[in-house]
C-alpha cells in the first residue's frame, strides 16, 4: 500500500527549518517563493465599506460548482512602493488568464481597465466577477452598467475564496516581480506574459492548457448560437 504526503505537512517542515542556506534552498524550490507562510486569516477589516457591494455568500451556487463557464475571479497586482499595477482576471471553468495595463489606481481607473479587457470577452462568458475588498473596485456599478455582468465579493482576509487568482498571481510574480514599475509594461507586453500562462498545461485541466480550455468553451458557445 502506498503512502502519500500531504502538502501541509511539506510546507510545514519546511518552515521549521531556521535561517540558514538549507532553508534558503528549500524556499528557492517552492512555485511562489514566499518567506513565510501567510495565514489564512489575518484579524478585523479595517478598510471602508464598498457602496452596493454583493457578498460572496450571495454568488449563485453554479460559480462555485466550476462547470459553467463565464465566472471570473479578479485582482490587481501591485509594483513597486504599491504604486504601480497590473489588473488580473481569471476565469473559473478554464484557467484563462487576462491581464490588463490600469492608468492609474483610482477606482475609476481600474474599472475601466478591467472594463475594456472584459468587453472583448462574448457576453455569455462574462456572467460575474469575484473580487476581494480592495477599494480600488469601489466603483463596480460601471463594470455592471457596462458589462451587464455581476460583481461579487469575498470576506475580509479570506484569500482562498479566489483560490484561482490568487495562485495565478503568485505564478505572474516570477514575470511581474514586486520591484518594478508595472505602469511601464504595454498591454502588448502583458499580452505575452498571460500567453505564456495560457499554454500552460494544467493538471486541473486534465493536462490541456487554458487556451484549449478556452478554445472549447468558445466552440460549444458557436454551436449553441448556430454561428
């Protein structure tokens, strides 16, 4: 009989280990590199209060099931000193992954950004979008006006309640490291690095990429339209 390890226990006895080149190494192995381990809660929301927001606990059954497409999961990656950042939008069924270049971090910015990357997406394949408390989503309503799409919002601290974006942005993170200036990068360049991850295959996927992922999603979509 065979005997598995779980991934909890290998972090944790990687953790233990003190300071030291041993345990440098063994960071150096990990997909997302972090120093220590973040907790999965991290006390009180002291941030203001989203106008209009719909909870995560409201979000139809059918998000959380994976099977139908169009549900995405969305965040902004910071650059340097937080100045800087990169909008990423995932979809749920297929691991797609859009990014897309704000103009400024205003909440007004950074729905227009999402906004104009969502909009080239086909209206039956953008039903919702799950986003966590930041504020810089604080105007939402314009996605909805614009997008005819829901918005909704995880808990305070509760990261893997987007479990998809948030692993998608720890693997950005070997493209878009916290030290630059993020607001440099052209969309056409933010296009090749979410191409990279788009040909990615992933076990969750059966081992086919997003793109793929993606590519049958649009092609039921053409047959059901009769296009």
């Amino acid at each position: 009989m065979s005997k598995r390890i779980s991934h909890e226990t290998i972090y944790a006895a990687i953790y233990i280990i003190p300071r030291g080149e041993l345990r440098r190494t063994f960071l150096a192995c990990l997909r997302q590199h972090r120093k220590v381990r973040r907790p999965r809660s991290r006390g009180t929301d002291r941030r203001g209060q989203i106008p209009n927001r719909t909870a995560i606990a409201l979000r139809p059954p059918e998000v959380d099931t994976r099977l139908v497409p169009g549900h995405w999961e969305g965040d902004l990656l910071k650059g340097s000193a937080n100045r800087s950042a990169v909008g990423t939008l995932v979809e749920r069924t297929t691991r797609l992954v859009l990014l897309a270049r704000m103009p400024g971090l205003d909440s007004n910015s950074v729905c227009r950004g999402f906004a104009r990357k969502l909009a080239r997406v086909p209206q039956p394949l953008r039903k919702s979008l799950t986003y966590d408390q930041g504020r810089e989503l604080a105007r939402h309503e314009l996605l909805r006006q614009k997008l005819s799409l829901q918005t909704h919002f995880a808990d305070p601290h509760s990261p893997w309640q987007r479990g998809s974006n948030e692993n998608t942005n720890g693997l950005l993170r070997q493209y878009l490291p916290r030290t630059i200036n993020l607001a440099l990068l052209s969309q056409h360049e933010l296009n090749v690095i979410a191409e990279r991850l788009n040909n990615r295959p992933r076990k969750t996927l059966n081992w086919m990429t997003p793109n793929e992922a993606w590519a049958a999603q649009l092609q039921s979509l053409n047959v059901a339209l009769g296009t």
